[in-house]
C-alpha cells in the first residue's frame, strides 16, 4: 500500500500534500497549490486515505462526502475510522453511520466536497476565495 500522505493546517486553514516529515524536529513540510510551508506536529491534523477512489481522486478522512444512487441523495456527513479500522460516512445530524464499502458495493456515487473544514468555512464565508 502507498502512502497518501495529506494534512490540515490548524495555522492557515489549508489542506497540504506531504513533501516531507522531519520526525526529530518534529516538522513536516507541505504544498497546497503552490505554497510550501512548514509546520510542528501539532499545528496539524494528519488526513489518512481511505483507499477509495471517486473519479481520479482519492477519499480522505475528515472529507465531506455526498452519496447519491439513481440521482437522489442516500445522505451526506464526514468520512471517519471507526475502531475496525474501517472507514464510514458518518451524519451526527442525523444519527446515520454508513461503511463507504457498502456505499460504494451498492452503487452509490461519491461526491467529494473536500475536507469537511474547508467546506463548510467556506459556505458560511468565513475564508477567503483566492
């Protein structure tokens, strides 16, 4: 299995893909577009791939995810590890916990809206559009 690596700045609010992990000073570097910044260990919150893929791109925890099945909505929420190690979507506004294998198993189409903080801070106006 490859690694995949992507984290979350708690600093800038961004999403980084891993260029490098310095575990004796505790700093891993990143690039989001063309910004390659450098942060400690907890400035970040690491984003593990699920192994799924929708489209080209990848499924990661803490991505907001959209299930849709003969064009009707099945349910949205945050894509989370459970203690199996498996991964589900999960709504707390609702209650409902799916496995993304069974999703994806039943022909669902997933729609991915990026990480979840990103998403919904941009909904709600709260970032900047660049």
């Amino acid at each position: 299995m490859k690694l995949r690596g992507k984290f979350y700045s708690i600093v800038t609010g961004g999403v980084y893909r891993v260029l490098n992990i310095n575990f004796e000073s505790r700093k891993i570097t990143g690039i989001n577009k063309n910004d390659e910044l450098t942060f400690n260990f907890d400035d970040v919150i690491w984003l593990e791939s699920t192994e799924i893929k929708e489209g080209k791109k990848f499924i990661y925890t803490d991505d907001y995810i959209i299930a849709k099945k003969d064009n009707s909505v099945i349910m949205s929420g945050i894509v989370k590890k459970r203690a199996d190690g498996s991964f589900a979507l999960v709504n707390k506004n609702s209650g409902q916990v799916m496995p993304l294998l069974q999703l994806q198993y039943e022909g669902a189409k997933l729609i991915n809206l990026q990480n979840h903080k990103i998403y919904f801070a941009r909904k709600n106006n709260k970032t900047k559009e660049k």
